[in-house]
C-alpha cells in the first residue's frame, strides 16, 4: 500500500487546542465492523458498549517535562531541546534546536522554568542520521529527577499556546489520570477521556481492568514519509507487560472475554508481546517496532479505543488494519468515517475527541 492512500483533508479549525472542560465531555464515534456502522455517542456512553467480564488494557506511562531550554556554555547561544528516548540514566537522544550550532563536543547549561542558569549540563556525544542528539547530562545523578524544576510539557506541534511556558491546565489534561510510570514525551491519548468516577462505573459494571507501559516516542505521531509502507523503518519504543497483567489477558482469552485496548500504544505491546507458538502474551520488558498497517491479523485485541489520528500517520494505519483484520479494506471504511466526522465537526488529534472500534 502506498502512504498517500492515508491522506485526508482536515479544516484546520478542528484541530483541538485545548481539552475539553471535563475529561468525559468529549465525543464519542462508535464503529461497528460487523454491521459497517458509525454512531455518534458522548464518552459518556462507552459504558453501554462494554460488557461484565471485559478486560480493559491500558497504557499507564506518564508524560514528562521534555522540553528543557539551555545556553551555549562558551558561546552563550541559547538551545531548545527535546528529550526523547533514555539508553541509561543521564544518557538521552534528543532533539535540539537549532541543531547546526550544536556538533559533538557543545556543552549546554540548562535555565530552570524561571530562565535561571543551573549547574546541570547537557553535553552532546554523537548524532545519528535523523539528526538527532546522543546527551550526557552532568550535575546530576539524573536529569529525571529535576524535569519538573527545569522542564515544559511537550505538547505537539500542532497545539499553538502564546506562551513557551506551559500552563496549568496542559500540565494536568495532558496526563491521563492513571499515568504512574514516567517516560512519555508524547501522551497515550486515548486515555485522556477518563476520569477516576468513570473508571469506577466501569469497575461496577464487572469489567476488568490492567495496566500496561509503553513510553511514547514522538514517531508515534509523526507522518510516514515513505512512498510505501514497506519502505518505512518503524520507531523504537519501550514497553513493559507485567505477570499480573499477562495472567489477566491471557486468562480472558481462554475463557472467551473480550480484551479492550485503550489506544494504539496499548495494542503495539499486546501485538507485541504474543509468543508465536502459543498465541498467548508473555510477560516481559523490551523494546518494539512493531508496524500494525492492512493487512494485519490481531492476536490478541478485540475493540479499540482511540484518538482521531494525523494523515499518513502510522496510528492511522494501525486503526485502519483494525477495522477490518486481515483485509486491506479497512482504510475505506475509517476514511469514511473520517469524512463523516469531519462533517459532523468532531475535534481531532491528542486533546481531540474519541472513536471506538468493536
């Protein structure tokens, strides 16, 4: 398939930058594969779509401030960096901007939130063909343990605020309330539409729940840039899939209970996670590239909570190969879908509204 078969034209207008005043007000498009419907739901209404003994899986990686301002140590010039993936403590790739004024050897000082001059430095070691930045960090057993004195949140691009200094409000709805593990720059999206009441409901209800931790690189969301798919080299992330969450899934689909994925980053571990032989997920902490587009046949996710995702995304072609399992004819049916909830002025993207699959 070719990546230009995922495009689709979005008025600007409904890129949503800001939540909305409650977590749950956001809409809900319901997908039903089966019958090839859409309804038009609140988020509100995902508990009549769910079933005593469901098991809702959930990402729990927590956004950190990943976006840190600095100084040339010599020079004074001033750096904008993004963290984006840590190899070992103090030791990150980053993006750093602007990159030319920064080769191997630059030593940055790192300014507090207030734009003070701190102690901690950030020093690049290597770049990689992406240009990107390999960084120690000194002054510090670790940097994460400072990210909230000298660190903003890394809202996307496409969230235009006046001010570089995030607010209040990013700081706690770009965050879902059950993020525990931190090592986000990207929030799992999906799962800002709850709340600790409508988790509670859910529970009441007799649907289960577990925790998964996937932390979400910036590729998530970044366009394809390859003419076709198989010419794209998937990012890598980090995730960890608990005994106790294993257990749970893996005892779900024996007996026969559907397993629910809130968010593509859930279902990229599931997916991944999957011993070939038995079909089962096998606890573990690693690292996947895992590229879900049409066709591809689920092995462990049954219906799928998730975000209105950008054109030529690989999100997009992962739900895409959702809606319809080991067809390619799934792009039609979530462009369709796409189109119609352009007409009906659904907000899109992270602090955008909700579609479930089922």
């Amino acid at each position: 398939m070719k990546t230009v078969d995922f495009q689709f034209d979005l008025p600007p207008e409904l890129v949503a930058q800001a939540p909305t005043s409650k977590r749950d007000e956001s809409r809900l498009m319901v997908v039903n594969r089966l019958e090839n419907q859409v309804f038009h739901r609140k988020f509100a209404d995902l508990l009549t779509y769910l079933r005593p003994g469901d098991l809702l899986v959930m990402n729990n990686s927590r956004v950190i401030r990943a976006r840190l301002r600095g100084r040339n140590a010599k020079s004074d010039g001033q750096f904008e960096l993004l963290l984006l993936a840590e190899n070992a403590p103090n030791d990150w790739w980053a993006m750093i901007r602007p990159g030319k004024r920064a080769p191997i050897g630059t030593e940055i000082r790192l300014r507090d939130r207030s734009g003070n001059v701190t102690d901690i430095t950030a020093k690049v070691l290597e770049t990689n063909s992406e240009g990107h930045r390999r960084l120690t960090f000194q002054g510090t057993e670790n940097i994460l343990a400072h990210l909230d004195q000298l660190g903003e949140i890394p809202l996307p691009p496409y969230i235009k605020r006046e001010s570089a200094n995030d607010d209040a409000t990013d700081a706690e709805r770009y965050q879902t309330v059950y993020a525990s593990q931190a090592g986000s720059v990207a929030a799992p999206t999906a799962g800002l539409h709850f709340t600790n009441e409508v988790l509670d409901r859910i529970r009441r209800l007799g649907v289960e729940t577990r925790h998964v931790t996937l932390h979400v690189g910036l590729g998530t969301f970044a366009p394809v840039k390859a003419e076709s798919l198989e010419e794209h080299v998937m990012h890598e992330e980090r995730f960890t899939l608990s005994e106790e969450s294993a257990d749970a899934i893996n005892t779900a689909k024996r007996e026969g209970r559907r397993v629910i994925a809130v968010g593509t980053t859930t279902v990229r571990v599931l997916e991944s996670a999957v011993d070939s032989e038995t079909g089962l997920v096998v606890a573990q902490t690693s690292r996947t590239r895992i590229f879900i587009h049409p066709p591809y046949r689920f092995k462990i996710v049954d219906a799928l909570l998730t975000n209105f995702h950008l054109p030529c995304s690989t999100l997009l072609m992962l739900v895409s190969a959702f809606a319809a399992p080991g067809e390619t004819r799934g792009r039609e049916t979530i462009l369709s879908a796409y189109q119609e909830a352009v007409r009906e002025r659904y907000r899109f993207f992270s602090y955008g509204d909700a579609m479930l699959i089922e």
